[in-house]
C-alpha cells in the first residue's frame, strides 16, 4: 500500500526541485526531513511540506504506520509557463520564463 501528496502549479523551477527529489529518494521518512532540514536549497521547503502530506494521508486514510515509512518515489514534472516580458533597446521585448512545477511525493510501509 502506498499513499500519495501532490503540489500542482509550485512557482518554482523543476530543475530546482529535482536535486532535493533525487537527494530523499529510497530515505526512510525522518532521514528525509533531517536531510531537508539541513539543505539550503529552494525546493527543500515545497517537498518538505509536501512530504508531511503524504505521511498524513498514509497515516489518517490508509491506518499505515507513519514509523515504518519510506520514500518510495518523488518527482518534479513540469507545469505551466508563465511568459513575461523585460523591455530592451529600440523597443524590442526578451521573453523571460516563469516556470512551474508539479511536485509528487509517494510513501509505501517498509515489509
């Protein structure tokens, strides 16, 4: 059994918040929020809180025991772009991206 939490439309680039997925991978659950915790990365706050989500979805809507969970997988899709534009000489326009993420986090009891 494995319980899930999503964070759709996080203002955030998926590049970012990949090297945080990568990091927690396989972790059991309090190993990832230490590691979390200690990183001063931009995405460590989204996962992290998403995280907590899905540690209280497995806990309260499938009776799991929030001790004996992992990390099974996480992931960071890419959402939406926001294009914007910065004003430049001779009245031209540079396109600046604002990108979006979908952020995933998915928990599952060791056997």
């Amino acid at each position: 059994m494995e319980a899930r939490a999503e964070h759709k439309f996080a203002r955030i680039s998926p590049r970012k918040v990949k090297i945080v997925c990568d990091m927690i991978r396989g972790k059991d659950v309090e190993t990832a929020q230490a590691l979390m915790a200690a990183t001063p990365k931009a995405g460590c706050e989204l996962v992290s809180k998403v995280l907590k989500s899905a540690v209280a979805n497995a806990e309260n809507n499938f009776n799991m025991d929030p001790d004996k969970l992992y990390v099974k997988a996480t992931y960071a899709n890419e959402g939406p772009i926001l294009k914007r534009g910065m004003p430049r000489a001779q009245g031209r326009m540079y396109r600046i991206n604002k990108r979006t993420s979908h952020i995933t986090v998915i928990v599952a009891e060791k056997e």
